[in-house]
C-alpha cells in the first residue's frame, strides 16, 4: 500500500501538534520560539509550509528528535503496543 504525501505531511503536522501540547506551549508560545507569526506555525500544524529545515528547527526547540515527527500519534498508538525507537 501506497502512502500519499498529503496524509504524510498532515500527519507530521499532527505529532508537531501533540508536542506542543505536551511541553504544554500554545500556538502563540511556538511561535514565538521559533520567531514566527503564528498563522506560519497554524500552517505548520495543518500540514502545510512544512519543510524538512523547518522540521529540524521545530524538533530542535521542542528538545524531540526531527524523527519523531514520523512516528504514528500517541493518540493513535495501540493499546499495550510500545512506542518503537
């Protein structure tokens, strides 16, 4: 089975999403980490305006590696199936 980049690239945004919250930063907070507007970082977390280098800045800030990004959600995570890593 064949994975298409939108689905990828909205679910990147997804996990960004997740670690934000956990640090328990708004939007607003991110944003200003990383010294952008929030709509940019809104973007980002939609699944769009999302680079690799934006990537490794946002993982770098969120202290995540940028592979992180690529894992499925915890939110999705089967129970009693452990986070591989």
């Amino acid at each position: 089975m064949r994975e298409k980049p939108e689905t990828i690239i909205a679910d990147v945004g997804l996990r960004i999403a997740e670690a934000r919250r956990a640090r328990g930063w708004t939007q607003q907070d991110a944003a200003d980490r990383l010294g952008m507007e929030v709509q940019s970082w809104q973007r980002i977390e939609r699944g769009t305006n999302l680079t690799i280098r934006s990537m490794v800045r946002i993982a770098a800030a969120l202290g995540v590696a940028t592979k992180d990004f690529f894992e499925q959600p915890s939110s999705q995570r089967k129970a009693g199936r452990p986070k591989s890593g």
